[in-house]
C-alpha cells in the first residue's frame, strides 16, 4: 500500500501532524509513505519513520520558485499511484493538487466545525478511514544520538553538566525583526520584554531543586543574536548565550537535552512538545486548546494574556518563575 500524506506548513504546523502519521503508521505497518511538505517540512521529518520512502516539498517563497516547483510536484503526482491520500491542508489550492490524482480514496480536511486541537483533527481524520484508537498519539520526534553526545560536550564548555537542570529560553518568533518594522501583531502575541527574560534568569539562577542547580540558556539564529545579548546583559550574566549553529539535527538535539522550555506560540515549543521536554509557553489572541503542545497535559504550563494592546508583557516575573519552577519540580519528582 502507497500513502501520501501532505502539510505545507511552517514547523509547527508539520509537528501537529506527527501524530496523524503514527496512527497511519499504527492501522497500516506495511505501508509506504510519501510525505508532501514545505522544504522545513522536510527537514523535520528526515528519519521520522522507515516507512517514509520519499519527502516532498512545495517551496511556496517566491513566484518563480512556486509556480516552477508546483509544475514539477504535478509532475509527480500525475506519474505516482496512491492507494490512500490524507490532506490535512485547509488550502483549496492544496487540495485541487490532487483533483487528477490517481488514488483510490482522497480525504481532506476541509477546516474545523468545532472547537479541538489542530493535531486532534488531523487523527481524527485518520481514525474515520479505518478502526484505529487515536487518544494516546501524541507529537513525536526522533533526535540521532551523535547529536545528544555534541551537545553534552556543547555544554560541557560552558559548565553545564549532566546533572545541572536547564531552561531553555527562546524569546523570538517566526518572522521576527529586530527593528520591530513586521508583523506587530506577532510582537505583541508573542515577544516578552527582554528585561523580563533577564530578570528571570538571575531569579534562577539563586535556585537549586534537591541540590541540583538550575542553568538558563538561550539558541538563537545569526541574526536574532542581538536581542539574545541584551537579554544576557540584563540577566547580569547569568543565562549563557550559545554561539548560533543552524543545524536543525544539533537544535532537536538541545531541546531534548533541557529540562524546560520557555516560549512563545512557536515552532520550537512544538518541536519541544514532540521530543517530551516540558513546557512554559505564552499564549495571546490564540487559544492553546486549538494549538498549543500536543503532549501529556502535565507536561506543560500555558501561560495566557487577552491584552490586545500589550499582549503577553502582561505576563508578569513571578507568574513566569512560579511555572518554570513548577515544572521543573514536577520533572525532577518523575525522574
């Protein structure tokens, strides 16, 4: 049996279909998937599952690089024979993709009718085209183990040990601008005051949990270092701030590696969710019920702020600080 299933989506949007491709997965062990996603899509999904022979991706950016990539993935479409096609794009535009599709049986997600989460959906989807159970699947990701082993030794450098307890603070967001000139909205659903982020790293630093030190850190992109400098100014040094690496292998890696991850609405806090680190996230104008991490509830703390205006700033220290170190408590109890 051929499967293709297809997300073009930002990172998140192709976590939040992990959980639809492990109950595929789960109702048909021997199949093969073909999986269509954006060029992170990708990225992300390399060495999801054996079963997926072939990832691949509409590179949307750009008229000339759409339109020429489009014309190639028809290509590929009219030339492959599916037994089975889910298409958890809304997109009608994705969906006519496959109005020629040699395919026995097409599902698409049309959009919501009621209130559940994104990733909830998509299984359910899945569950509607054969008798599979769909409550345990969550988001899921692999990390190479070479990768954990450079990041101990990443670490190591900058003190951090094995038994040291790591937050992991990302403070940016898809499309961020340091001169604030895109995106407002996203600024205020998502960039906490950069002196907050100090301000809680100093606070953490004073703590240990059963003898344990608590050690923040900060991965960022080349040119989203500046914010990650001021933030360690105002922590008065006490979140260290990594050189950037952009090797998305190296930054599952890390992810796993910490205790806790602290977040906006964002890519990485899906990634986190998928890989099983706990969680803090912010959440404004959205609801995390539609779209937060998909994984044990107890694994994460949402943080919500209905400030139109100011958005989650309104999210005070000790609000934050309480739920990273409840979190963190709860983790170190479990292990």
């Amino acid at each position: 049996m051929h499967i293709l299933a297809v997300r073009i989506g930002r990172v998140g949007d192709t976590v939040m279909m992990t959980p639809a491709l492990s109950a595929i997965l789960k109702c048909h062990p021997q199949a093969q998937l073909t999986i269509l996603a954006s060029p992170e899509g990708k990225v992300l999904l390399k060495d999801f599952h054996p079963n997926i022979k072939q990832i691949w991706t509409w590179d949307r950016h750009g008229l000339i690089k759409s339109y020429a990539n489009k014309r190639h993935l028809l290509q590929q479409i009219a030339s492959t024979h599916f037994d089975k096609i889910y298409c958890f794009d809304t997109s009608k535009r994705i969906a006519s993709l496959f109005d020629h599709a040699d395919t026995e049986e097409f599902y698409w997600f049309h959009g919501p009718t009621k209130p559940k989460h994104t990733a909830r959906h998509y299984l359910d989807l899945v569950a509607s085209t054969c008798d599979i159970h769909v409550e345990r699947f969550y988001s899921t990701l692999s990390v190479d183990t070479d990768y954990s082993k450079q990041i101990d030794e990443e670490l190591a450098t900058h003190g951090i040990t094995a038994d040291d307890i790591v937050v992991m603070m990302h403070p940016t967001y898809s499309g961020y601008s340091r001169l604030g000139l895109r995106k407002r909205e996203a600024r205020i659903r998502k960039l906490w005051p950069a002196h907050y982020y100090g301000q809680l790293g100093m606070r953490l630093a004073s703590h240990s949990i059963d003898g344990r030190p608590i050690k923040s850190l900060i991965d960022l992109l080349p040119r989203e270092m500046p914010l990650g400098r001021k933030i360690v100014k105002y922590s008065d040094g006490a979140i260290t701030l990594l050189e950037p690496h952009i090797n998305f292998s190296r930054y599952k890696a890390l992810i796993a590696r910490v205790n806790l991850l602290l977040s906006p609405d964002s890519g990485p806090m899906h990634i986190a969710s998928a890989l099983g680190t706990r969680i803090v996230a912010f959440f404004s104008m959205r609801e995390p019920s539609d779209c937060g991490p998909y994984m044990d509830p107890s694994m994460f703390t949402a943080l919500q702020s209905d400030d139109p205006v100011k958005g989650i700033s309104t999210i005070d220290v000790d609000t934050v600080y309480d739920a990273v170190l409840s979190q963190l408590e709860r983790g170190n109890h479990n292990q």
